[in-house]
C-alpha cells in the first residue's frame, strides 16, 4: 500500500508537466516599466497560443505587474526585468496594472 | 456491538488526532514570490453530536518570506486542543515551499511542500511532512492538489508514516471573493490500510480573497479564506469552521 502510493506521487509528478509542452517556442514580447507607466500600455496578441512577457522594470523601485484577468501577480525588483509566461488565451481584453503605483501604471493585453 | 464500534471509532479518532492534533487545514500554493513577506494568522474549530469530535480547535501564527524566485520559507507557532482537553501550545514548525517549474509553462504548476514541525508537549513527536504541490489553471478556474506524506520522527515517534491529501477547486471570479471547494483527508497509517469509515475525510465550500490597501496609502495586501468542512466519514467531524487572515507585502 505504502509503495503503491510512493509510487503514484512519482508518476504524478513526473507526468504531469510533461503533458502540454508547447510544440513551438511561444512568441516573446516585451513591456518595460519606466516613471512607473507601462510602455506600451496596449499589446496585440494572437488568440489561443502561448505567450511570453518580457517586462523590464527600468524604475529604481520595485513594481508589482498584477492582473486579475489573466490571474498573475509577479514582483519586479528596480533595474531588473522578469518574464511571464501566459498559457493561450482566448479573445477579448486582459487588464493588468502595477500594484505599486495603480494610478499611472495600467495596461492591456488584447488577444484576437 | 454499537459500544464495540463506538470503542474503535474512538481509537481510530485517537490515532487520527494524534499528530498535529486540529491543524488549522490550508492549501499550499506552488507559486512563489521572491522579496514577499507574509504575515498569518489562522484558526478552526469543530463542531458534532459525538463528544468526541466536538469542541477540538487549532489556533496558527506563521511569518513567512520569499526568499528567491524558487523558495520560500516559513515559521509557524501552533496551538490547539483535541475535544474535551485543555488548550495549549502544540507545536512550532519550519515549512518550505519550492516552485519548481515556471507558472504557466506547462498545464501544471509544479511545486514541492517540505515541512518539520517540533512537538512542544510532553512526549510528543517531531514530525516531517512532505510532498508535491500541483495546480492547473485553466480559464477562470484553479484546481491545487497536495498530496503529502507524514513521518513521526524523534524520541517519541510512534506511529507509521501517513498520507494526507488536500485538494481546492475554485472559481478566480474577483479579487476580493473567489468561491470554491475545498476537499482533505487524513488516510491513517498507511502500514495499517485504514477501513475508509476509520479515515477522516472532509468537503466544503471555501471562499478566498484578497485587497489591496495601496489605495488607503498603506503597502500590501490583506487577504482571507472561510469556509465550512463537512465529514463524509464517521472519523470525520460533523462540521469543521476554519478561517485565515494573511497581511502579505513586499521588501525590495
């Protein structure tokens, strides 16, 4: 019993990521924080395919990138930059914002 | 023979109970945040017609921190009591969390949960829990699963390693109210294969939340998690009440 559920966790664990590997390497785009504003504040994305953001902080203090449409919060230190992988979306307009500075620092992602 | 069972549900509860008595039940997140700092306090309490299920409580106060993209650590001071008996310190517990794959990568969000707890009554063990943590997100919805494994170890560990598991499926609707469903179970020693009405095992709805108090002028976030566990086995309490509050913020 004890080895048969050792066992299944493995399995689990090993299994589980490996079952939707994207084919391709998903297209990459870039976002950089500046005076506590995204640039740029809107991206065009294709609908129903993995991407990644680059989002390079180039304030001196930290940013929160935070979205409650694609459910992602992710800290990005002053100076340094942190990518987000989003698995594919489906059409509309994805909001996000900084949590540090939500009055000047909004954004949209538009998946079509 | 209703005494006989009542007599081995009793033993069963005991043993059940016998670890970390009423550890307040929480789901763990693979995902971790480096430079975040928590602040945690949780509680439950139970509620049943049979004297022996009712009335255990769990009391949790824990600080944690994210201290790189992958790890994050964590102490937590315990106090609890099981029905009928006194209040008291229970434990204190070192608990770490590793996120192993990046979010959103793959279809499930692998992280890995390793945890040692110091038994601080008399006699009691130390205990080392341990496990995977997956989630998958898909759409709106969230299914987090964690399959852990306990081991008593120490000068007074006594019973066989255990397998517990804690499952929440939600609905990410708003920030502030996300309602879900929250499922755990504590299986027994697993040496001994436990009769399923001899294993606790419990559902019910959760709900989580969180706000933000940037807008108050005041950094962080404040987030909960209520809900209401039914038992589903006869070890199982009728109605567990648990609750959490987490102030969460960032050191850069």
């Amino acid at each position: 019993m004890f080895r048969r559920i050792l066992f299944s966790c493995a399995l689990l664990v090993c299994l589980a990521p490996l079952s939707a590997k994207a084919a391709e390497e998903p297209k990459s785009y870039t976002i950089t924080i500046k005076d506590h504003r995204f640039t740029p504040s809107e991206i065009k994305v294709p609908a129903g395919q993995k991407i990644k953001l680059l989002v390079k902080n180039d304030d001196a203090t930290a940013e929160e990138f935070e979205s409650h449409d694609l459910h992602r919060e992710k800290v990005i230190p002053g100076g340094s930059d942190a990518v987000i992988t989003l698995r594919p979306l489906d059409k509309g307009t994805y909001k996000f914002f900084g949590e540090f500075h939500e009055e000047t620092a909004q954004g949209k992602i538009i998946a079509e | 023979m209703i005494r006989l069972l009542n007599a081995r549900s009793a033993l069963a509860l005991a043993l059940l109970f016998s670890g970390s008595a009423f550890a307040v039940p929480s789901i763990k997140s693979p995902i971790v945040t480096k430079g975040e700092a928590e602040i945690e306090l949780g509680a439950d309490g139970t509620s049943d017609a049979d004297k022996a299920k009712d009335g255990g409580h769990g009391l949790t106060l824990e600080f944690g921190y994210g201290v790189t993209d992958h790890w994050f650590t964590e102490f937590e001071t315990e106090w609890s009591n099981d029905p009928g008996e006194r209040f008291r310190h229970e434990a204190v517990a070192w608990e770490n969390r590793f996120q192993i794959l990046p979010q959103g990568e793959y279809l499930v969000d692998l992280g890995f949960f390793a945890e040692y707890e110091f038994g601080t009554r008399p006699h009691s063990a130390d205990e080392i829990k341990f496990g995977p943590i997956l989630q998958s997100t898909i759409g709106n919805f969230r299914v987090t699963a964690n399959p852990f494994m306990s081991v008593e170890v120490g000068a007074h560990s006594e019973a066989a390693p255990e397998f517990s598991y804690g499952v929440r499926a939600e609905y990410l609707w708003k920030q502030a109210f996300n309602p879900g469903v929250e499922f755990y179970g504590k299986m027994g020693e697993i040496a001994d294969g436990s009769r399923l009405s001899e294993q606790d095992h419990s559902l019910g709805p959760v709900a989580t939340g969180s706000v933000s108090l940037h807008s108050l002028g005041l950094p962080g976030k404040l987030g909960y998690e209520a809900g209401v566990l039914f038992g589903v086995t006869d070890a199982a309490p009728a109605r567990t009440f648990k609750g959490k509050l987490e102030y969460e913020f960032t050191f850069n």
